[in-house]
C-alpha cells in the first residue's frame, strides 16, 4: 500500500513543482517593482549625505543642525524597519508597500520645498519612516513568492540592490547637485516613486490582510521599540560628536536605550501578538546569518563613509569628484551579480562567505598602507575587492538567514535581517568615527614631539617657508608654523585612516574562522537551485 501510494503521490508531486517553477508575470512586475522602491529608499541615504554642504548653504543652516537632516531619516527608518513584518500581517504586503512607497514620494516632494531647517528634518523623518517599510518586504517577497531553483536568478538581485544604493549614493549625489540644485537630491523620487505605486497597489497579490490582529497589536510594545531604537541611533550618530558621556545628552539617551530595550524585550515574550517576533533567532542559520548582516554592515556603510571622507578631508575632492572616484566599487558589484548567483547554485555558502570575508580583509589590509598622495588609481584595485567581495558575501549571507525558514516567518524575520545591517552600519559608524578622532589626537601629539626647535630639519623647512612668504610681503614666520601644523594634522588624520583600515583588516579575517563554524544548511540554501 505504501509503495503504492508513493508510486501514485509522485507525479502528483512532479506536477506540483512544475506548477511552482512557473512563474506569475504580474508577480515578476510586482516584485522588479518592489525592488526599484527599495533601491531609491536605500540611495536615498547615501545621496543626500554627500550633499549635505550644499543642502547646508541652501537653507542657511548651522553644521550641526544640517546633521540632523542625515540623523532624522535614519532615525526613522531604523524604527520602521522591523515593524513592517508585523503592519505587513494586519495590512498586508499589498497595501504596506503601495502606502510606504506614496508616502514616499509625497514626503521626498516636500523635502524639495523646505525653506528652513526644520521642516526639511521632519520630512525627512517621514520619509525614513515611511520609506523603511519597503526594504524588508522586498526580502520577504524575494524568499516567498519564488521557488528555490529561481533564487539564484533573486537573491543576487536584492543583494546587488542592497549594497550598490549606498555605494552609488555618493556619485548620483554629486551630479545631481552640481548639475542642478540641492533639490533634485528629492525630486528625482517623485515620478518612479508614482510609478512604484501604481504598479505594485495594482500587482502586488502575494498575501491577505488580517485586519483582526489590529485588536491585538502591543502599542506599549511599539512605544518603547521606538524608544530603544531610536534613541540607540541618535547615541551612535552623535556620540563621538558630543564627545560621548561627557554630555548630558549622550547620557539620556544612553538611560533610554536601557529602559526601552528593557520594556520592548519583555514585551516581546510576554504578549500573545508581539509588536516584532524575536522566534526567528532560534532558528540557527537566521541567528548566524544576520551577525553575518551586522558584521556587512560595518563593512558597508564604514567604508561607503571611510573612502569619502579621506577624499574630501586628505585630497581636498568636491562631492562630484568623490563620486566619479567611488563609481568603481559599484560597477565591481554590478558586473559581479551575476557570477555570484552562479556561485550559489553551486558552491558551499560557507565557502563563498570566507571568500567575500578574504577578499574584503585584502582590500582594507592594502588601504593600511594609505598616504596623503593615494589617488584614483591607488584606490582602484581596494575598491574592485570591496564591491567584488561584498557581492560574493552579501548572496549566501540572504540565503542562510532567511532561505532555510518557513512562509509565515519570512515577513517579520525580514525585518530584523534588514536591521541587523543597519544597526552594524551604526555602530560601525560610532566607532570608526570615534577611532578617527581618538588616533588622530594621539599621532598628533607624537608627530608634534619631532617638529620642534631642536629637530634641523623641521626649521629648514619652516625657514624656506617663512622666506617664501616674505618674499611677498607677509607675515611670513607666523604662516610657516600654520602650516606646518597644517602639515601636521594632515598627516596624523591619514595615520589615524591607515589604523581604522587595519583594524578593519582584522575584522573580516577574523569572520572567516567563525564562518568555519557553521553547520551547513540541512536543506539546500535559497541560491542553490532545487531542493534536497
């Protein structure tokens, strides 16, 4: 009977699958739709920060109101973003990304409006807000709606879209406010994002609503979510800046991190309907593969923000030069893409993680060498690694964390996936900013040691300076010591990068060996084609 029965069950079986491999149209133009929203939320972040001097100059704010302009978006999305599983379940995925992505645009509009300050950072929070609930969606519907045998063709897809928004943010930043104003940085949102709208209100069919779970919803929960997150990347973003606890606000901040993550975290295993599931860490892959997201964040955001600042500070680039010089990593990615989806169909996961994490630790490891002169061309085989290997990380990292999990987990375990590389990206951020400070003081203070009185070849140098100057009429003796300190600084700030980039170094290789540590996958990760 049993054999009789298997006998009969698969053909059934076969056709089932057959059925699965063929896929819907309208949901491939809902997803291609999808991903188009994801990618101008995530550039948005990178494309206005490479603008914020001329956004700055246009509404004639002080330095460190224009940050929050940057501190606002994040702020928000950060908070959004692992909330979106659950309004997802209630709304469903149709109306959360069709409202995420008009409420989008209309925000992205009224940021290219703002007269002052203030009203650019409260749109900009509503866009942060609204915008980051269409990244995690992205995720859920790209491991939900496909068959595994497609996901090699996907994941590559979504992971590309990942990290080349924030690398081209830069470039597309730079031209745009060169070639036209400050406000092209939002207008340029507004027909795809009408577009993004239409399309996936009208395509988008991959769940229904369970309006009933609203009864449910843990508003106490939320509250102090916000609470925890919120003030955790307000304490990243600004600590260094306000010098961290020596500030009275750094230390509120720090006192609402523990009371809201200390409310949110009992809440989540006390209620019935949680306002964000934690479950999905239990299972192993997922709680691996998004300290694997964290870890990318760092890589990802650090270095997006480490190369641009060198440029800017050390080689003195505008935002467009800045851009023209970071487009390499992007084209690295985007011509990458494909070999990596290959390789996950055909190559242990883990094995392609310790080679993105190998290729990275390369990349950092040869910036350590880093001088005042490094160009273009210096910066161009670290940059073909960085944007080679996040490509090869970012694609089996996708498929551990959430290839191997069933449906109903997908939405909400998205969300914190898409967290983690967020939140690694802050506290990244936080510490390569405060190393940078920290190192520079104290290389200042040994290279000061040496440009003194007794050193001759430090007042040959001033010496031919003050004579150079002289010769013009001015002051020349109290110039030469500006700029010798100049000289001075300059050369410990490129200390300080050259030491950010070899701790760096030994991040990613230190990832390698706890990729080894991994189990591999029971079932065949999403990338792999087919299923065992």
């Amino acid at each position: 009977m049993a054999a009789s029965a298997t006998a009969t069950s698969a053909p059934s079986a076969a056709s089932a699958i057959g059925a699965q491999e063929k896929m819907d149209p309208r949901r491939l133009i809902a997803f291609f739709a999808m991903v188009f929203g994801m990618f101008m939320s995530i550039l948005d972040i990178q494309i206005v920060s490479a603008s914020l001097a001329e956004i700055q100059a246009g509404l004639g704010a002080g330095a460190e109101e224009v940050a929050w302009v940057q501190t606002s978006y994040l702020i928000a999305e950060v908070i959004m973003i692992p909330l979106s599983g659950t309004l997802a379940r209630i709304v469903s995925t149709r109306y959360l990304f069709a409202f995420s992505a008009a409420g989008f645009t209309a925000a992205s509009a009224l940021a290219a409006t703002a007269t002052n300050i203030d009203q650019m950072i409260v749109y900009r929070a509503i866009q942060g807000f609204i915008g980051g609930g269409m990244i995690p969606s992205v995720f859920a519907a790209a491991f939900t709606i496909f068959p595994p045998s497609k996901r090699a063709i996907v994941s590559p897809i979504i992971g590309l879209v990942a990290t080349l928004a924030p690398t081209i943010g830069p470039t597309v930043g730079g031209y745009l406010s060169h070639a036209f104003s400050w406000h092209w940085l939002f207008l340029v949102n507004i027909i795809p994002g009408i577009i993004v709208t239409i399309v996936t209100f009208n395509f988008i069919d991959f769940d229904k609503p369970e309006f009933n779970l609203i009864k449910k919803f843990d508003w106490w929960g939320l509250a102090s979510m916000a609470l925890f997150l919120g003030s955790l990347e307000y304490v990243l973003e600004e600590g260094n800046n306000k010098d961290w606890f020596n500030d009275d606000k750094i230390v509120i901040g720090t006192l609402a991190i523990a009371i809201g993550a200390g409310v949110f975290f009992w809440r989540a295993f006390k209620v019935e309907f949680p306002v964000v599931d934690l479950k999905a860490f239990a299972n192993r892959n997922f709680a691996f593969g998004s300290l694997f997201s964290f870890t990318m964040g760092i890589g990802l955001y650090g270095l997006t923000y480490l190369y641009p600042l060198y440029l800017a500070r050390i080689r003195g680039y505008d935002s467009l030069m800045i851009g023209e010089t970071m487009f390499v990593s992007g084209l690295a990615m985007f011509l990458t893409a494909p070999v990596a989806g290959a390789m996950s169909a055909r190559m242990d996961p883990r094995l392609m993680m310790a080679m993105g994490f190998f290729g990275f630790g390369l990349g950092t490891w040869q910036m350590h060498y880093i001088t005042a002169d490094w160009d273009f061309y210096e910066l161009l085989v670290p940059q073909i690694l960085r944007g080679v290997s996040l490509m090869i990380c970012m694609v089996p990292i996708n498929n551990i964390a959430l290839g191997t999990l069933p449906p109903a987990r997908i939405r909400n375990a998205s969300g914190l996936f898409n967290l983690t590389r967020n939140l690694g990206g802050a506290v990244g951020l936080a510490i390569i900013n405060t190393l940078i400070t920290q190192r520079s003081d104290e290389h200042y203070a040994r290279l000061s040691e040496h440009v003194q009185w007794g050193n001759p070849e430090a007042i040959s140098q001033m010496n031919n300076i003050a004579a150079n100057y002289n010769a013009h009429g001015m002051d020349g003796a109290t110039i030469a010591i500006q700029k010798l300190a100049g000289m001075v600084r300059q050369q410990a700030a490129v200390m300080s990068f050259s030491d950010v980039f070899l701790l760096l170094t030994g991040l990613f290789f230190a990832l390698i060996f706890m990729v080894m540590m991994i189990q591999k996958p029971q079932t065949v990760p999403a990338g792999a084609g087919g299923g065992h």
